[in-house]
C-alpha cells in the first residue's frame, strides 16, 4: 500500500480569521430599522432586495406602498436603490420581510398631523359609503366622514367619486383613527362672508325637538328651540315645516366646532310674534338686528344700561348747564360748595342794602331763621356747620353728588 501525502501551503489566513472577518462586516438587522437596498430580482408576488444581509431580503407585493399594487413593477424597478423597513426578523432560511408601506404610513400620519396643526382644508374624493357616513384617503390614509358632518342635500350614496373640502376632527395613529368634516370646511368658506348680528335668508331643512336646522347659502346652522322666540314653545314642529323660508339672524359662529347658531327670538318686536305674527317679525327684522347689534356694541364698550336710560341723561343735563361759582378769597372744601349751592334755588329774598360777605352765607342759622328774612345782625351767634345740613335744598344737592362722582369717572 502506498502512502500519499498531502502537502498543505501556509497562506497565514484561516478560515477562523474569515468567518471572523464577515462577522466583524455583517450588519446586524432588527424590525423597525430603515435600511437602503437594491432591487435585484422581481418575482410575481414580490421581490428580491440586497440590503447587505448574508441572505437576500424579500417583499411582499401587499408591503410596496400604501396604495393597492396589482403587480410589482407599478412600484419597484431592476436594480433601483431606495429605503426599505425590516419589517420581521430572519426566517428559519435567514431571510429578513422589507415593507415599503410602513414607511409610507409613517411619514403620512406625519404630514396629517402637520395639516391638522395647521387647521389646514384638504379635498378628497369619496371612494365608498356606509351607514355612518363616507370614506375618502388623505395622504394614503383611510379617512371616515361622519353622515353628521356632511353638508349636502344629495344623499350619501351619490357623493361616491365626488371630490368634497374637508377638515380636520380627529388624528390619532395610535387608535388608526382618521376623522374629518365636510361641513366645517364649508362653515369656514361662509364664516368668511358671515358675521355675528346678519340677518339671512335660509330654507327649514330639518326639524328635531331641540331646534330646526336651517340652510342658508350651502351651509346648515342651528336655531335652537330656546331662540325662536320669547314665547315658550313646546316643540318646533308647532312652529315650523320642512321648506319653510324664514328670516333669521346670527348670533354665533364656531369655526372650530363647524357651528352657525341662529336666532328668531333677538328679531321679535314683542314676544310672540314669532309664533303669533311671522311677517312682522320678518318686514322688521333689519331694525331689531340694529338695535341688536348697538346692544352688544355697546356691552362691549362697557357702557351699562343706567347710564343710557333717558332718566340718567336728564339728571346729568341741568348739571352740565350750571354756571361756574364766583371765585371766592378763601376756597372752601368741595363738600361745603355742594351745601351751598341749592341757596340759589331759594325763594327770592327782599333786597337788601348792604349785601353780607360770602363767610357770613356759609355759616347761616338753621332754616327757621332763613325763612323768616330776617338778617343777621351778628355773627357771633351763628349756627355751626352741622345746621345747614338740616335745611331743606339739601334733597336737591343729592342729584349734584352723584353728577360729580360719575364725572369723576369718566
């Protein structure tokens, strides 16, 4: 028998030093990472990507984008680079699940939120329709329409393929939920154009035992059951029918709720008309809508009630005509003024040849003597400043008290 023997080279490179080697350049992978790859083969269901792993990474068609994808050329191209998502972990082959579509949704849900922040209108078609309401896409995202917040008289099953103005209710990716309106972006548009304290022509569009819901431009706004009038009303079904044209005037406008509340109530000449007369309340409604709006003009002014009644005007006018007060050498103390002056309201006295300085005026006897004319002969026994209080002009120095307060305020 013959021996053989194997002759071995040393090339100083085992094959411990290269498993080591790819071990120190193999990337580790973990779900939720983006990584970039390249498409390099692409199957019926799929395709093939080389993201650097020891095995290829593959795709599936329902993972390439957001959208429904029949096959996948409509999105992947031979040998294109882009970012893929590991989706799962390596199978019992090793091979990682990419997704395109989780970053899609990703970065949708982003700009969404980025819309809604800026309480920005967005227009989508209505791809579907249920018993709750209409289904569109936003960015790629199933968005609900609830039937509440549509604002169209056609029904729901026509608005299919028709592209609406929507805006934002709610945005919450952890709960998947994507919730806008139709209407509020419609209130938006009209707000434009409304303002509180108008009187507008609008149709009865529906009626519920709260209130009818009147149409007015495109635009649906509420008149509640306590705004028809002053009159109490047991259900506005007594009130109103379906198509009846009414006058109405605004009394609020929700731009973030999408709301227009609407009144009949503030249009009423006397309470009840609404109910017992509608042309008057109709052929006069510009003039209580003015009278209205001076109201709330003035409540914001802060101008009160009092001090616009006709009886406050007249007590101030004779106070405002009043001539100055002589000067006089020695000023007394604006009190003393006050008490003083109802004395020229006194009944005339008979002239008097020489006239009495004025300090002899300001400490006067009581009203006994003042009503007697009888003049003073000496001052010594003048009453102190406490007699003059009980005469009677004092009930006129009431008016002037208030008249100097409320000049002082202003």
């Amino acid at each position: 028998m013959l021996s053989q023997k194997t002759k071995t080279t040393d090339i100083g490179f085992t094959h411990e030093d290269f498993a080591a080697l790819l071990d120190k350049y193999d990337y580790h992978f973990s779900p939720g990472d983006i990584v970039p790859g390249t498409v390099f083969s692409l199957e019926p269901r799929g395709a093939l990507i080389d993201i650097g792993a020891k095995t290829a990474a593959y795709i599936p068609i329902q993972e390439m984008s957001i959208n429904r994808v029949d096959n996948p050329d409509e999105v992947l191209q031979s040998n294109e680079t882009r970012e893929f998502f590991i989706l799962t972990d390596e199978n019992e082959d090793g091979q990682l699940t990419l997704s395109i579509r989780r970053i899609e949704y990703m970065r949708a849900w982003e700009r969404v939120r980025q819309l809604q922040a800026e309480d920005a209108t967005v227009r989508s078609l209505v791809f579907a329709t249920n018993r709750g309401g209409a289904l569109v896409r936003i960015e790629g995202l199933r968005g609900f329409i609830p039937g509440s917040h549509i604002s169209t008289r056609a029904a729901k099953e026509d608005l299919v393929a028709q592209e609406l103005p929507l805006k934002f209710l709610e945005v919450d990716e952890d709960r998947n939920r994507l919730v806008l309106s139709h209407r509020r972006a419609l209130v938006e548009r009209k707000m434009n154009r409304l303002e509180v304290g108008e009187v507008v022509i609008g149709s009865v569009r529906g009626i519920k035992p709260y209130g009818a819901f009147i149409d007015i431009g495109g635009v649906s706004g509420l008149l509640h059951i306590s705004e028809i009038s002053h009159d109490h009303i047991d259900t506005p079904h007594s009130v109103f029918n379906v198509n009846d044209e009414l006058k109405v005037m605004i009394i609020d406008l929700d731009a973030d709720r999408g709301r227009i509340s609407l009144s009949t109530k503030q249009l009423e000449p006397e309470p009840g008309d609404m109910i017992n007369n509608r042309e008057v309340v109709f052929e006069k409604a510009e003039e209580m809508a003015q009278k209205y709006r001076e109201k709330m003009l003035a409540q914001q002014q802060g101008i009160t009630p009092e001090s616009m009644t006709p009886e406050a005007a007249e007590t101030q006018e004779p106070e405002e005509s009043q001539e100055p007060q002589e000067p006089q050498e020695s000023q007394e103390p604006q009190q003393l003024q006050e008490s003083q002056e109802p004395q020229e309201s006194q009944e005339p006295q008979e002239p008097e040849e020489s006239q009495e300085p004025q300090d002899s005026q300001e400490s006067q006897e009581p009203q006994d003597s003042q009503e007697s004319q009888e003049p003073q002969d000496s001052q010594e026994s003048q009453e102190p400043q406490d007699s003059q209080e009980s005469q009677e002009p004092q009930e006129e120095a009431v008016p002037e008290g208030e008249f100097v307060a409320a000049a002082t305020d202003e």
